[in-house]
C-alpha cells in the first residue's frame, strides 16, 4: 500500500510493472480474510528473491491457518506444502507427497525439473527505488478543460472538414440565401394580393392601386394570382429541400472527416500521449463527443442560420411597412444578443465541464468490465457500484445545472419578445394610420414570427455553441504530436535488411525532457545473425532499447545503424515491417486465425500451416471447425497463455524478417511453452538476428552474447560463460539468485562457449 499512494491513477495497473500487479492481487486476497484462497501462479511475474518472501511470509506466514490452492511451476516451493496435484493433459494423477516425486535416483521427473525458472529481476528494494523514482512520468495527464468562447479556428476547421470553404460557405451560404430570397418574396406577394383584392372592393378611383391594376391588366384576376402564387411556393419548397440537402451532405462529410481525423490523430501519435491519458478519455471522443457531431450539431447549426437568414428578411419587409420597427427590432436584438453572452459563458463551460467528468465514468464501466471476475470473486458488487453512483453524479450534476441555465435564458427571452410584441401593437395604434388591412396583418404577424424566430435563434445560438465544445475536444485530439513517419531519404531497397547487423553508438533517450535520461551514452555493436540475451535489473533501459529501435521514442542524441543503414532516414512503417516483435502480453485480434496471422493476405495457407507446424499448433486448429477459417475470440480469450505467445511467433516465422526482438515473451508461460518457443526459435531464425529481453537466465544463457544494462549503462556485453566467471560483475550476482541451479546453468554456459563454431 505504501508503493500504490504515490500514483494519482491506476487505472488498468498502467503505472505498476508485471510483478507489481501480482503482489497487489495477493495483498487484495489476503485483505479479504477468506477461508480458502485459490492463488493462479502469483510468483511467477517476480523474482527469485522477492518470490521467496513473498512465499514465506504470505502463503506460509499470514495463511498459514487457511486451506490454500496455489497453482505453480516453482519447485522451491513444493517441498514446503501439504500435498500436490499433478495435472496433465488437463487430467489429475492424484495427491501425491513431496517425497514421491522423486524417481529412484533422488530426481525430479523431468516435466516438473523443467517448470522451474528463475529470473532477472532485481531485488524488491531496488524494484521500488526504480518505479518510484518515475512515478511523475507514469501518471495520467489530467483532462484539460477549455476557458471562454470557442475559437474561430473550431468553426474553421469544421467548415474545412465539411469539404472546404467555398463548398461549405459560398455553395450552402448561396442556397440559403436563395432560399429565404424566394421566402420573403412569397410573404411580399402576399400582403400585396391582400391589399390589392382589399382595392377591387373600394371604389379606389384614383387610387395607388388603381393605377397599378390598369398597369397589370388581367393579373388582377385571383386565379391568375393564385397560379402565379402557387408558383412561389412550390420554387420555395424547391430551394428549401435542395438547401436542407447539401447543408446535411456538408455535415455528414464534416462529420466523418473528423472522426477520421480523430482515429489517426489517436492512433498515429507517440506512446507518450497513451501512457499520460486515460482509456475513459479517450473512449469519451469517440463515443460522446462524436454523437455530439453526428447527431445534435448538423440540426443547431441549420437552425441557427436559418433563424439568422429569416429574421434578416423579414425585417427588411417589416420595415417597408413601418420604419418604427427597425429600431424597435434593432434594440430588441441588442437585447437578446447580450442575454446570450451573459447566460452562455456560463452554460457553454459548465457543458465542459460536464463532457470533462463523462470520462471518468467510461474509464470505471471499462476497468469494471475488465475486472469483473476479480468484482464478482471478492463480492464488491456493491461498493464498485456506489463509486460508479458517485462518478454519475459528479456528471450529472452540471449536467442539471446546465439545463437550469438554458431555463433561465429561454425565460428573459420571452420576457422581452411579450415587451416588444407590445410595442409594435402600440406603434400601429398611436404613431401610424395604415388604411390597409392587408400592411397591418402583415406587420403583426411578421413582428409575432419575429420575437418568435428571436427567441428560438438565440437558444439555438445558445446549443450551437455549446455543442461546438465537442468540435474543440475532437480537433484538440486530432492535433496530437504524430511520429514522425517519413524518413530523410528514400527506401532501401527491399531485400534490407540481409544480414540484420545492429549498430548503437552513443545513443541516449529519455521519455520526457523533464524526466531522466534512460539510456546514456549507449553504444555497441550485434553482428549478423547473432542470439544477443538483454538482461538487468527493472528500470535498467531493457524495454527502452526495443522502443529505441521501433522508434517508438527518438534518440536525443546518438545513431542507430541496420546493414548500415540510419533508422532515423527511413519511413516509420518500412523500419517497422523490418523487425519482429514478440511482446511480453501477445496481441490477438477477433477475428479468423488466418488474420492473426496474416492481416494483409499476403502470403498462402501452406504458409500459414508450414508456420502453425513449426509451433506445433497445426493439429490444434486443424481439429477446430474451420481451420484457418476458424474464429479467435477478442483478445484470445478462448487460448491459453501460451497458445497466444506460440501464435505471435508463427506471425514472426511467416515473416522472415532478419531481426527478431522477444521482449519477455515467455515471462508468464510455463517452462514446457518457453521450451517449445526456444526450439522454434532455434530451428526457423537460425540465420537471423535474434535479441531476446529475457525474465529466465536460462531462457538466454544460451545465447552468443549477453548484454547486461543496469541504469541506462552498458555494465558487460560478453559471452555468458565469461560473464560467469566474473563474480563481481552484475550478471553473475543475477543468475547466483538462484543457488540451487547456478551449477546447471554455469555447465550449459560452459558447453556453449566450448563448442562454439569459431572455436
């Protein structure tokens, strides 16, 4: 507990390293003061010396008086318990003593000689040094919450997302303005066809009217009036519906655009901004904020401009009838204007506020779905579910206060539009003597349909506004610092690399510029088809070289060369397609094994079964119900552990690349699947260059050479049977951790160094 109060998030254990998880699983079981304990391995993510304490006083001192199952493959602990089970083939052979494991010359049996494995990881106390040395590197950026008025530049790049300037200004603009021209010559035509039938039944001799109907001859008729009236109409139906359509197919383009920026932005930036933001976050953009785009910004942002195009026009038409009202109409705008900016700044940052605090509800559903096995073991049904009530209020809240606010305004804009209803209604009776019915109606109604448009314009305004927070959050992802994907020269050509030489010289790398550098002054030399081992302690740089050389994180300083060639000038994805990777935690997609193992179908299915073959996985899916066809569940949850590991290394085989990078790949897999790796690995990469990241000293003592890192620094880069016999220097101190195999794994390293092809 100590250790986990220095992080501000641990959401999904990102800020813990592998053996840190599994030591607070254990410290959460013991907690629970349970009866029986069911413990799956919890030893094997740790090393030798903290795996030790951890058994003697965890299992054998605090649950020394409960009945524990504990599954392992560490031998040193079986002389310690009551009985053990041995499984195989996923059948018990029944109960058996310590004692009767042995065969008759004193030895383990094989199979369980073999599961035992010692690792390379420091002791705790410098395992604790290390992590919270960095601790500021591995805490989550906190969401940042945008102040004031949304930026010009958000409407901009909507608009250029939406197909650019001129289609989404001028082309939309020019219909819409089209549109409410024919709309406000419909409602000018019709006051003057009152006016003019209100002439024909006066004797209107001499009149205006009567001059103008001797001009029109036969127009005067009403059919002729209502013909050419229906005419107008339908042209408005017309416009309107070709307005309405590309102002949506605007939208919906603007719409995909920037979801499309927003996936590349995400996926194509550095590693730095998914170790610094929250899966809740992130979730909250694609999902909230998205609907946001798609569904409620295209209705605000055509009903705003058409409030903005009809109240424009109709005080044009107002004002031919009486001048009064565009002062009137003026003040009123004034008015509402200033509503509007009062109530919006607070109702537009209480929205972003509220999207700020849906992150942390998604980032709990999702940890929640994740852990619901551990949830429903320990029984905390209840207590997650009052944190998920507490995150939902924290989000409702201004999500109530927000919609209180939108009240507030919607009631001082009716407050105004009843005052200038009255107005208008005042200025007819008092100041104007209009003799024709048809002037007045028009000017009450249109003032009426005014305040109306008024009211429902500046809330729409209003919506706009805060809506355009989820533009402003989109782009703000969007905008991520990408990797820099293009080299400085052109491609090599495509059989490099052929040897799969690697060059370090003088490379240093830090994560942050205000972090500590994790490789200093690196510098030494992999030649082709070399096995090179990675050992040291945790933060020693072990992973930092795997990311230095994806160039998932730049060199500050230094070069790295392959067949000689300057990582730093090639494209991103061609470095990469170079290099297999084999990770600690193998990734597997849903979907068909044949796309596991082969995304871009580029190679045959003798191929593919050629490679299952090598993992000695062919007959396993050949009984499944189609074959290469057959289904992967998300993530592999349908395959072991170490199914998962040997399917990353069938990917790799169909490959062929000259380098192979295994990053702890057998760190969670027993010894049997870790051997079944090293011998595909032996037989297919026999004349590739091989860099293993190891957890076991004999997953890499028979390597050609191993390279022994510990803070940043090269400490010995030698054959292992020569780093043995150095007892000062770090390699042996790691592998002495475990005294009750240092013997063996001194003689294998012997027989290696013996028997080497150059000798």
């Amino acid at each position: 507990i100590r250790v986990i109060l220095f992080w501000k998030s641990l959401t999904d254990g990102n800020t813990l390293s592998g053996g840190q998880k599994a030591r607070i699983n254990l410290a959460r079981a013991i907690y629970r003061e349970a009866n029986i304990y069911l413990l799956d391995d919890p030893l094997s993510a740790v090393d030798n010396v903290v795996g030790q304490h951890i058994f003697k006083e965890c299992i054998m001192g605090l649950l020394k008086d409960k009945c524990v199952v504990l599954v392992t493959h560490n031998q040193e602990c079986l002389s310690h318990v009551s009985g053990i089970y041995v499984i195989n083939n996923g059948n018990v052979e029944g109960r058996r003593a310590y004692k009767q494991l042995f065969d008759l010359e004193g030895n383990l049996p094989k199979d369980i000689m073999n599961s035992y494995g010692i690792t390379v990881e420091g002791k705790e106390t410098f395992e604790e040094k290390a992590i919270l040395g960095n601790r500021n590197q591995s805490r989550k950026k906190d969401e940042i919450i945008h102040q004031g008025s949304i930026r010009s530049m958000s409407y901009k790049e909507y608009a250029k997302a939406g197909g650019g300037y001129i289609v989404s200004v001028v082309l939309v603009g020019s219909l819409f303005l089209t549109a409410h021209v024919t709309g406000a010559f419909n409602d000018y035509f019709l006051r003057f066809w009152v006016n003019m039938e209100q002439s024909k039944r006066t004797s209107g001799i001499g009149n205006h009217f009567s001059e103008v109907l001797e001009l029109l001859g036969d127009f005067h008729e009403t059919r002729n009036c209502l013909h050419f009236y229906s005419g107008i109409v339908i042209s408005l139906v017309a416009f309107a519906l070709v307005r309405s359509l590309a102002f949506m197919t605007v939208c919906m383009r603007a719409s995909q655009n920037l979801h499309k920026n927003l996936y590349l932005g995400v996926v194509g930036t550095t590693m730095k901004f998914f170790n610094m933001t929250s899966q809740g976050t992130i979730i909250n953009r694609f999902s909230s904020d998205i609907k946001s785009v798609d569904r409620d910004l295209p209705t605000q942002f055509l009903d705003t401009l058409h409030a903005a195009f009809t109240v424009f026009f109709i005080s044009l038409l107002v004002t031919t009838v009486n001048p009064w009202m565009m002062i009137l109409t003026v003040v009123t705008l004034v008015i509402f204007y200033r509503i509007k900016q009062y109530c919006l700044k607070t109702i537009r940052n209480i929205k972003r506020i509220e999207d700020s605090r849906r992150s942390p509800v998604f980032a709990h559903l999702n940890a929640t779905m994740n852990g619901i096995t551990t949830i429903r073991a320990f029984g905390v049904q209840k207590q997650l579910r009052e944190h998920f009530d507490e995150l939902q209020d924290r989000h409702t809240g201004p999500a109530d206060i927000g919609i209180t606010g939108k009240r507030a305004f919607g009631f001082w804009l009716e407050m105004f539009v009843i005052f200038y209803v009255a107005l208008v209604l005042i200025s007819f009776r008092l100041f104007l003597e209009e003799k024709y019915g048809g002037n007045v109606g028009f000017a009450v109604t249109q003032a009426i349909s005014l305040t109306g448009i008024f009211q429902f314009g500046m809330r729409q305004w209003g919506e706009l506004e805060t809506r355009m927070t989820s533009v402003e959050r989109i782009l703000e992802y969007s905008q991520q610092e990408p990797e820099e994907k293009k080299g400085k020269s052109t491609s090599p050509s495509t059989k490099w690399p052929s040897h799969g030489e690697i060059v370090f010289n003088k490379v240093s790398v830090r994560y942050l510029k205000e972090e500590d550098l994790v490789l200093e002054n690196l510098s030494f030399q992999i030649k082709e088809k070399e096995k090179i081992g990675i050992v040291g302690r945790t933060g020693a740089g072990k992973s930092s070289i795997l990311a230095t050389l994806l160039r998932l994180v730049s060199a500050e300083r230094g070069t790295i060369k392959i067949d000689g060639v300057d990582i730093n000038d090639l494209p991103l994805p061609v470095l990469r397609s170079k290099i297999s990777v084999i990770p600690q935690e193998p990734v597997l997609f849903s979907g068909t094994i044949r796309k596991n193992l082969d995304p871009f179908d580029e190679y045959s299915d003798t191929d593919l079964w050629s490679a299952l073959e090598n993992v000695k996985l062919n007959q396993f899916f050949w009984e499944r119900p189609g074959g290469l066809q057959s289904t992967v569940a998300e993530g592999g949850a349908d395959l072991s552990v170490g199914q998962r590991q040997l399917i990353c290394l069938a990917r790799a085989i169909i490959r062929k690349n000259k380098i192979l990078v295994l990053d702890e790949a057998t760190a969670n897999v027993d010894h049997v699947t870790d051997s079944e790796i090293q011998k595909a690995i032996a037989k297919n990469f026999k004349e590739y260059t091989v860099l293993t990241i190891a957890h076991r000293v004999e997953t890499v003592i028979d390597s050609d050479r191993i390279l022994v890192l510990d803070k940043g620094h090269v400490e010995e880069f030698d054959h292992p049977y020569k780093l043995l016999q150095n007892e000062n220097g770090l390699f042996y101190r790691l592998a002495s951790e475990a005294k009750s195999i240092f013997d063996n794994l001194l003689h294998i390293a012997r027989q290696n160094y013996e028997y080497r092809p150059n000798q």
